[in-house]
C-alpha cells in the first residue's frame, strides 16, 4: 500500500533542520567551545538544549502519531476481490488488481481500479469523485472510475489500469505532496526570530570590536568576554516560546483527541480559529449523501392505496439504488399485489413501471417526465427529488425526496454565522439542490455563497482567490474531488466516513463524523491563541531586555555583557518559563491578552534603568561594591521585575493563576537558597541590600504604573 503521508525519515529531518535549531546548535557548539578550551563550567549555560529537544521531539511524535493513524487507511476498499487474470479465478485486495483483470461487481462494491464494463449493468455513485449526490446508470462498453460505489446491478469489468495507476490514485499524489500549514503564531515566531537575529549579529560584532579595543588580551580575559557575548546571544533567542507554542497546540491536541477529533497538524488548530471563511462541501459533508422521503401530495381520489402499491412494486423490482431504498424505508416492501409484468428502472425513461393482476399498470418516476402539474415545479425548486406514481395515465401522487442533513451541520454553519465567519458551499450538484440544502440549514444566500456544479480544479481555483483577497480559508469536504481544494487552504477538515485520500490530505479528521466538534476545536484554538499570546510578554521581555543589555554593554561596559546565560536561570526558568506553561495550559480569560508588546518593552527599559543605576551607585565608595556584588543585585532586581510583569500577565487573577504564582515564588526561594553557586550569587551588605531594596521598589512602581493591566494599577 503506498503511503499517502511522509515517511518517518522526512518527518523527522524537516522537525531537525529548521531555522532555529540551527541555531540553537549553533549556540550550543560555541559554548562547549568555551567550556572544553577555557572554563568546563560554561556547560552549565546549555540548559537552553533541553527547551530546543523537547520542542523538536513533541512536534516529530505528534506527526507520527498522526502519520501511524492514517497509514492504517487505504485509499480505496480493502476486501478481497474475486478476479479472473488469464482464465484462473483469484481472490486479492483492491491494490493488487492489474490491468486486464475482470473484476465482478454487485450492489456495495467499491471499484479498484479505472475500469470498463463488459458484461451487465449497474448505477454508481461517483459523488467521491464529482460531487454530484445522484447514482449514473453504466451499460457494457461504460467506464467506471476506481473509487466509486456501485449501488445496484451487477456487472463484470475489465481493469484498464492497474490499481496504482488508476485516476482515484492520481488524485490522491496530490495528498502525497505535502503543504505543512502555519499558523498565525509560528509565522509571528518567524518574524521574530528574524528580527532578534538581526540584531545578534550586529551586537555580537559590536561586543567583540568593543572587547578588542579594551585591550582584553589574558586567558581568563577572553573566557569571560565569550561565555559573556554567549550569554547576550543565548538571551536574545526567546527558545521557550517556541516550545511554549508547541505544547499547548499539543495539549489542545490531545484534549480533542479524546473526542475522536485526529489533529494531523497542530497548527490547524489555530487556523480553524483565526478563519474567516469557512467553506463545505455539500455531498456527504452537510449531507449523508443518503436520501429519505419527506412527504406524499394526492393528486386524485384513487380506491388504490398507494403504501401499498408503492410497497408492492418496490418487491416486485428488487434491490435497486439509494431512491428505491429511501422509498423501502417509508412505503416498506410487504407484497400486497402480484405482479404480472415488470419494466425496471431505465436512466432514459427515468421510471419503473409493474402490472399487477386485476389492478393494472403503475409506474413510477421522474414527476417532470410522467405528470403535467405546477406543483413538481414548486417542490423541485425547493431542492427536493419529486417522483410521481401513476396508474395507467392517471396521476395518483407526488412522492418529495430529499438529502439527509448530516447531524451537527445546521448547528455547525450557525456556530460559524455568529462568529461573523463566511459561509461559502462548493458542490458538484445542481444550484437549486444545493440553495435547498444552505436554506434548510439557515444559510443567508447571496451572490458568492453558493459555487455549483464546482469540478475539483474550481473548488481548488475558489480557495486559491479567497486566499489571494487576504482571508484565512478553511474548507470542509469528504471526497477525492475536494483534494485539490484542500491542499489549497489554510486549514483542511474531513470526517471518518471520508475517502481515505480525502483524509490524508487533511490537517484535521472528525473520526466519529460529529460536526458538532468543529465548535470544540475552535474553542481549543482561541485558548491557545490567548494565553500564548498572553504569557508572550514574558518571553519579549526577556530577548529585548537582552537586546537593551547588549546595546549598555557596549556603549558603557567596554562590550562585555552583564550576564552568563546561568545567572538567568531564576528569571527565565522559574519566572518565564514554567509559569508560562501552565498558563498556557490552563484555562484562559477573555480580555486577558491585549497588547503583549508594549508591556514587554517597557519592563525591559525599566530593568535596564535599574541595572545602570547600579552601575552608577556601584563608584560610591561607602557601598565598597565589587563585580560579584553588582552582578547578585542585578540578577536579583531583573527577577523581582520579571515576577512584577508575570503577576500582570496573570490579571485577572483567578486561583488557578494566584496557584501558579505562589509556587513560583516558593521555586525562587528556594532555588536562591540550595543553588546560589550555580546562579552566582554573593551575599549583599546592610547598606547593598538597602539601595536593591530601593530600587526594586522603583522599578515595581513603574512597572505597575505603565506596564501593568487595568485590574493591576
């Protein structure tokens, strides 16, 4: 069976080799440099590695997972097949069958391959592959395409292709090309990282010009001046938000995951969110593609009873197509008369017509071809199917016929109509039978909001010029024909019951068909949309106060930076990282993520204020201030800043968020207490502690006053 999703190898190399790992290993290289020529505690700053691996591992097990889930589904039926090949009888699968083949074919069966009838007739329903709801009759010398259904009759076919080079199969190679989605928050993350590397390399030039015209020329000299510049580089770099990103996706991921929602790719689950058009598909996606009947109109007063009849003539005719089913459903099949004379259905005449003895001849069919009454036009403008039983050439009945809404898609159009989303169907089907369908599920109908009788280059043609007009497109769909489209938009939906290849080339399948989850994947979406965003001033704020720190070093400290990456640990691991993660975990509060930006900003401009006013204070000679001590204050006030900005970005509080920050402060506590080597901190005097106090007190102030949330000033 031919895969229709990217082998392991790809998955795994395209999750390495991105833009940021390259240079995170980079980094890191350069830092075990250092340790291994200079100072072998600078492998202390390589915690950053762990951030790195777990991003890149949780991405590569959450396609796998994907991967393995649909690499279980073959394009098309998987049952063994009866074929004659060369005179000898064999029974294989679908994707064995090879051109020449005679494959037998009855009511149910999926066909394996581009084929030609050569004995028999039947109806197929090629909706999979055009949209087009109604079954088509097939004669000997007809062909049939592989992947449609054959619904009644009986037929031998001859393979005119083999099984992999099949029509159905081409199509699918479209979901083997594969168009792995951004979304909003990666392609943020990407502007960003851009942004910062701009600036990490002309401040890293800077430092080390700085640092050579200083005259740093000692061993120990070029050691601090390097894990130093180190430091700025691995400062700038905001990896957590990165993984931040990746790990709430994957928990939304999971969440849906046990409401039998596959989430192929994790992006997805943003996009769907951030829609602004939202288009189906009408057969088999707001519809089951299975019809029922909806009503019957008297046309005279008849001593026949037309359940019976209607019964009587479905047991004379036999299994037949999904209409005849319909009328079973409703009418039954108990043979209350005998038939005489039986004339099946004929795609010509588009009717059936029995004799019964002593009662005469019925027929029924298509009302346009055997009645002459206003009311056919009437129904049939409604989008229903109108058949007309007739005895001997007097009208009895109109039978109306209508497609079966799938359950959760009328809930699901009203979800997406509130939210202000467009609403847009693409159908192979005729305009009238698909405005009936948009009607009955409350669909307002303009100019744009119906494409019919769409063949899979438009529907990919349509998506193509939404995006080009600046939306965010999603498309819904259930078959081959939809594959093309799918690839073409930014977030792509199926359902369980849909053609395997329609499954593979989507970012999302609802496996038990239940719309009514789209509602719980966009809820997921705008979770993570908040509270990523919301907990991304925290990482900002660090990789622009190491932007601002770069720029004081070598404009006042001759180019060497104020901190190894190990001195920030308190801030970025216990301040900035794990706070962020079980935010964004967590649940989210409306009106909790405005403006990320500014805060971020502003509090590094404050830390680095504060941090100069040390530097300043540091030439009074009654504080006897020396660089250990410069650097305890300094780690010290950058942190109370980070924590003053992380209790902001918990406004509004509530006691999952008060929970995160009391274990915060507890982590630091601790964490200065058992570790004051590995962060490098030095006991402070009377008179040092005095002027931290002071100006923490300061910058809390100004935090607060500008930085902080309206709950919070």
């Amino acid at each position: 069976m031919n895969s229709q999703t990217r082998t392991y190898g790809q998955i795994i190399l395209t999750n390495l080799f991105t833009f940021f790992n390259v240079l995170a290993v980079s980094l890191a290289l350069l830092i075990i440099f250092v340790a291994a020529v200079h100072d072998p505690r600078a492998l202390l700053n390589l915690v950053f590695l762990v951030i790195v691996a777990a991003n890149t591992i949780i991405a590569i097990l959450g396609e796998v997972r994907a991967k393995r889930t649909l690499d279980k589904l073959s394009l098309v039926a998987e049952e063994p097949l009866t074929v004659t090949r060369n005179g000898t009888e064999l029974s294989i699968h679908a994707r064995e069958v090879l051109m020449n083949d005679l494959v037998t074919l009855g009511p149910g069966a999926q066909i394996p391959a581009d084929a030609e009838i050569t004995k028999g007739e039947c109806m197929v329903n090629e909706s999979m592959l055009t949209g087009e709801s109604a079954p088509h009759k097939r004669d000997i010398g007809d062909k049939l395409m592989s992947g449609t259904y054959v619904v009644s009759g009986n037929c031998t076919a001859r393979a005119t292709a083999n099984h992999g080079d099949s029509y159905v199969e081409k199509m699918g190679t479209q979901a083997r090309v594969y168009n792995k989605p951004r979304g909003e928050l990666s392609r943020s993350l990407g502007r960003i990282i851009r942004v910062v590397t701009v600036f990490m390399v002309l401040l890293s030039i800077a430092m080390v010009a700085r640092q050579s015209g200083t005259g740093i020329i000692t061993p120990q000299e070029r050691t601090i001046a390097l894990t130093h510049t180190t430091g700025a580089v691995v400062g700038m770099v905001p990896a957590g938000l990165f993984l931040l990103v990746t790990m709430a996706l994957a928990a939304a991921a999971i969440r849906l995951g046990r409401r039998l929602v596959l989430v192929r790719e994790l992006s997805a689950i943003e996009t769907l969110a951030r829609a602004t058009v939202v288009c189906f598909d009408k057969t088999g996606t707001l519809t089951t593609g299975q019809l029922r009947v909806t009503g019957e109109i008297p046309l005279s007063k008849s001593k026949h009873n037309t359940r019976d009849v209607i019964a009587s003539m479905l047991a004379a005719l036999g299994p037949g197509n999904q209409t005849a089913d319909a009328l079973a459903e409703f009418y039954g099949t108990d043979a209350k008369f005998k038939p005489k004379k039986i004339e099946h259905f004929s795609s010509e005449t588009k009717q059936a017509t029995v004799t019964f003895e002593r009662l005469g001849k019925f027929t029924l069919g298509a009302a346009d071809k055997l009645v002459n009454d206003a009311r056919v036009a009437v129904e049939a403008k409604k989008g229903l199917r109108v058949l007309a039983l007739v005895h001997a050439r007097e009208p009895l009945a109109l039978i109306t016929i209508a497609d079966t809404l799938r359950p959760g898609a009328c809930e699901t159009v009203k979800f997406f109509t509130d939210r202000k989303t467009e609403i847009r169907i693409i159908s192979g089907d005729a305009h009238d039978t698909v405005e009936a369908v948009a009607r009955s599920c409350g669909i307002q109908i303009t100019r744009n909001t119906i494409a019919s009788r769409a063949t899979p280059e438009d529907k990919q043609k349509l998506i193509r010029k939404l995006r080009g007009a600046g939306h965010t497109v999603a498309m819904t769909g259930d078959g081959v024909n939809d594959i093309l489209a799918f690839r073409e938009a930014d977030c792509a939906i199926s359902i369980g019951s849909a053609a395997p290849a329609a499954r593979a080339a989507s970012h999302m399948v609802l496996l038990d068909n239940d719309w009514n989850e789209i509602r719980n994947i966009v809820e997921e979406g705008e979770r993570v949309i908040g509270n990523v965003q919301n907990s991304a001033k925290l990482f900002l704020f660090k990789s622009v106060l190491s932007i601002m720190l770069a720029l004081f070093a070598v404009m006042f400290l001759g180019g060497i930076y104020p901190f190894e990456p190990r001195n920030l640990y308190l801030l970025e691991i216990l301040v900035i990282g794990l706070p962020s993660f079980f935010l964004a975990l967590g649940p989210f509060t409306h009106g909790s993520r405005a403006g990320f930006i500014r805060p971020a900003i502003i509090t590094a401009a404050v830390a680095v204020t504060m941090i100069a006013a040390i530097y300043i204070l540091s030439h009074l000679a009654f504080l006897r201030m020396g660089a250990e001590d410069i650097l305890t204050m300094a780690v010290l006030l950058t942190t109370a800043l980070g924590l003053t900005l992380l209790v902001n970005t918990c406004m509004p509080l509530t006691t999952y968020r008060m929970a995160v920050l009391m274990c915060v402060l507890i982590a630091i506590i601790f964490a200065i207490g058992l570790m004051p080597d590995v962060l490098e901190l030095y006991y402070l005097s009377a008179a040092q502690v005095i002027i931290l106090i002071t100006l923490g007190a300061a910058g809390i102030f100004l935090v607060r006053k500008f930085a902080g949330s309206p709950a919070y000033q």
